[in-house]
C-alpha cells in the first residue's frame, strides 16, 4: 500500500536528528501512512516499513540538504535543525519543524537567520557560544505536538 502521489511526505534532515526524534517520527509516519525518508550521509536504520525509506548521501557541506530540496514538494514537511534549509524549505512552500518542536514559518524565518547569523560571527571571533542545550522530555513531547499538528492538519 502506498500514499496517493499528491499526499505529502516528511523528509528528515537526519545527520543531526536525534534518535528519539527519528523514532516518533517513525511511529507517526506508519500510523498516518504518510511515506517518511531520511537522508544524512551515513545510513540510518529504518524500521521494517513501506512507508519509511533511508537515502544515503555523499558526504560534504549542504549535500544533504540539497538532496531534501532537490526531492521535496510545496506542502511536505521537513526536519532539521537547520535554520538555512529551513528557509530554503519555506521558500518552496513547504513547512519546517526542528527536532524541539519549533516549526519555522515564514513570519519568523528571518529573525532566526540573523540570530544564527550573529552566533556563528561569534563563534568567528573565538567566543564560546556553547552547543545546543540537552533534548529534554518536554522537548520531545513539543516535538511529538507539533507533528500530530501537521499531520492533522494533511487529512
């Protein structure tokens, strides 16, 4: 069994996805039957799914990313952390959720590319600007809300 070939699809900007991030997106996928790929430069095990693929890519800055653009559609929905393919994803029409449950729209894009922006001049200039703060479980539980939102949102 497939989706019909105008359904939407997620797409999963999976080198820096958490595991249990990748995991609610699995189970969610297969409950809505909505076809879910992962793309990252590594293989990524995917639960045994007609709906859930992996696409490896070469490694190398955007190669990922640029393989999600070159694959979406406006109205897919795409994972990632990354606050420039993100952009590029509202761009085309689709939407963008990161893995802590902020879904990107084009309203508040712009301000998250200058703060991006502004911490990697810092971080240019030797100042620590630390990593990302610890996915904790209401972060997953933000996440888990925002997707069943989308996937509403489809039917």
């Amino acid at each position: 069994m497939t989706t019909p070939p105008d359904a939407p699809s997620i797409w999963v900007d999976a080198d820096a996805c958490p595991a249990v991030i990748r995991d609610i997106l699995f189970r969610a996928a297969e409950r809505a039957k909505l076809n879910l790929t992962v793309v990252a430069n590594h293989f990524v095990r995917t639960p045994p799914s007609p709906w859930l693929r992996s696409l490896q890519v070469a490694g190398g800055p955007d190669v990922a990313d640029d393989a999600i653009m070159e694959r979406m559609r406006s109205g897919d929905l795409v994972v990632t952390q990354d606050i420039p393919l993100a952009a590029r994803v509202i761009e085309k029409g689709g939407a963008a959720l990161d893995p802590r449950g902020e879904r990107h729209t084009s309203d508040t894009i712009a301000q998250r590319l200058s703060i991006r922006n502004f911490m990697e001049e810092l971080r240019g200039a030797g100042v620590q600007t630390g990593g990302p703060a610890t996915l904790h479980a209401r972060d997953r539980q933000a996440f888990a809300n925002q997707l069943d939102r989308w996937i509403a949102q489809q039917r």
